[in-house]
C-alpha cells in the first residue's frame, strides 16, 4: 500500500445478507467517492443509490458524504429507510402482549 493511500469498508445489510467490501482508496476519498468505488450498488440492485442513501460511519449518520473524508480504518455504513418507525413497532409488540395475556 502507497503512503498516500488508505485503507477503508463500505457496509451495507438486508435482514437476510450483508456486503462489507475491503477498499484501498487515496487518502483525501469521500465517503460518498468510495461508495461508488466500491461497485456494492451492484450487489443489491435496485436498493442503493449512492446519490440519496443515508450513511454513517460507527452507527452516527453522516450529512454530508459528499465531502466527509475518510480516515485509515473507517467503514463507511449504508442505511435502509426504516420501513416502520420504532416507536409504532415497540406499540404493536407491547399490544401483543397484551392480548396475549388477556387470552
């Protein structure tokens, strides 16, 4: 590995099957540069658009990864739009043990 080169992940899950794909990329690469290097779009066709995906790197959700600049080591994460808001979800759980209790 070059001196002017580093080393990087893009990550990006289904509930079925996850890609981490290994980047060396030159330092100075945004994160959004190396979504795209990465080709992972073509993994999951359909369901990553690099133009409008949220990402993140250790769980916190990056705004501006067109010009967020990775460092040696990060992972660049990929989110999926979140299908049911967790607040209605932990509701329906909690009404289910509710009938559940009273049947």
């Amino acid at each position: 590995m070059g001196s002017d080169n580093i080393r990087v992940e893009v990550a990006y899950a289904l509930a079925d099957r996850q890609a981490i794909v290994a980047l060396e990329v030159p330092a100075g690469t945004t994160m959004y540069d190396a979504v795209v290097r990465s080709g992972i779009a073509a993994r999951f066709p359909g369901m990553i658009d690099p133009d409008t995906i949220t990402m993140g790197i250790y769980s916190k959700i990056e705004p501006s990864p067109r010009t967020r600049v990775l460092a040696d080591g990060e992972r660049v994460e990929l989110y999926r739009p979140l299908v049911i808001d967790p607040r209605d979800s932990r509701k329906e759980r909690a009404q289910k043990t509710r009938e559940k209790r009273g049947a």
